[in-house]
C-alpha cells in the first residue's frame, strides 16, 4: 500500500489553496498536518489560548475521522506555542483529549506563520 491523502488539500485565509494533504495515510500510520485554530472556511478563531488548543484538537479529531481513526490512535504530536506562559493552560485543555493515557510529545516555542497561539501535528497508529 502506498500513501494516501486523507481529507483532500487545505484552504487558507481569503480561499487560498494550500499545498499539503490535512494527512496522510502510509501503511498503518496516519500523519496529520500541522493545525492552527482554523474554522472550516481557513480563518483563525478568535480566543485565548484555552479556546485556540479545542479548535486545534477538534480539527485533528476530525481529520482522523476521516482517515477511520480517533484520538486513542495518536502515538505523537509535535506542539508549537507562541508564548511560554501558556503552557499550563494549554496543557490543561490538551489533557482533556487524550486522558491518562496521553501521546509521546514534543513542545517548543516558537514564532507561527499565522498570527495563532499554537499548532499541533500528530502521528497516529491505526492499521488499514
């Protein structure tokens, strides 16, 4: 089996066509593209950090819908937040996705391409 897109390209802020896949299915893992606290329609949801993280956590629930997983299957996220001082109430929010069975994790500040609180990639393991 080779790679398969899952969920088709995103659009971004003004209908801007993006050039990458929201995931990607190889083999029996499904990598899902970075995702920032975007609505449907690509524009950035307005809130704090608290409110940002659920946008970002239920757009990556959603794409691994659509690939026939769930947020058990995540086996890592990488997470970049803009601000330090964030990072408790971050991780409050990200706690209440995966429970007391959370992924493998890296977190790193960093300046976003968007003007965003954060962005989360994840890997899931889900066999085909």
């Amino acid at each position: 089996m080779g790679k398969q897109a899952i969920g088709g390209g995103f659009t971004g802020p003004g209908g801007m066509k993006l050039p990458f896949a929201k995931a990607v299915r190889a083999g029996d893992f499904v990598f899902v593209s970075g995702q920032m606290a975007t609505d449907a329609d690509g524009r950035l949801v307005e809130g704090g950090i608290e409110v940002q993280t659920r946008q970002v956590m239920d757009n990556i629930k959603a794409i691994l819908a659509e690939a026939g997983g769930a947020m058990a299957d995540v086996v890592k996220c990488t997470c970049w937040i803009d601000d330090p001082r964030d990072f408790g109430r971050f991780n409050a929010v990200y706690r209440e996705y995966f429970g007391d069975d959370p992924p493998a994790r890296s977190t790193v500040r960093s300046e976003l391409v968007l003007d965003g609180k954060l962005e989360v990639e994840a890997i899931a393991y889900k066999p085909a």
